[in-house]
C-alpha cells in the first residue's frame, strides 16, 4: 500500500493505523510515545535537528511587542521541541 500525505498530522494517523514507518519530529508524536501507542525503531539512525528561525522585517529599532513575541517563541519552543533532545 502506498499512502501520500502532506501534514505530520496525517503522517503520524497513517503510522498509528498500521500503514508503516514514519519519521517525524519528536515532539509531533511525544505523547503516542509516551502512552506506548508508537515506539521509536532505530534510534540510532535519527536525523540531525533541522534549525528553525523566526523572521521579521529589519528595521533600525525592533518593536517591543516582536521582543516579547520571540522571547516568548523562544521559551516554548525550547520547552516543547528541545525537551527530551539528546545531543
């Protein structure tokens, strides 16, 4: 069976349905790991973290409310995508 998805959300249903493989980001299927319903296969394989970035327009001085923005951004991001990274 060949399936075509274009969302991890998709990917991740399709895995649980027992169509297969997936490789997705960690923190996309932590909880289907965590509750036992996936199981990571070849952890030793996993591919290297991809960067992420926020982007905005360049101006002489960055407004307050994009500060706090990607402060914020930032933080979760590093609570809900770095949690459980190993390097």
């Amino acid at each position: 069976m060949r399936v075509t998805v274009n969302g991890a959300e998709a990917h991740i249903a399709c895995c649980l349905a027992g169509a297969g493989l997936i490789q997705v980001p960690a923190y996309d299927v932590r909880p289907h790991l965590e509750s036992g319903e996936l199981v990571e296969v070849l952890p030793q394989y996993r591919a290297a973290p991809m960067t992420m970035a926020l982007l905005f327009p360049q101006r002489p001085r960055l407004s307050r409310r994009v500060q706090v923005f990607a402060e914020w951004l930032e933080q979760l991001l590093l609570q809900q995508v770095c949690e459980g990274v190993t390097a």
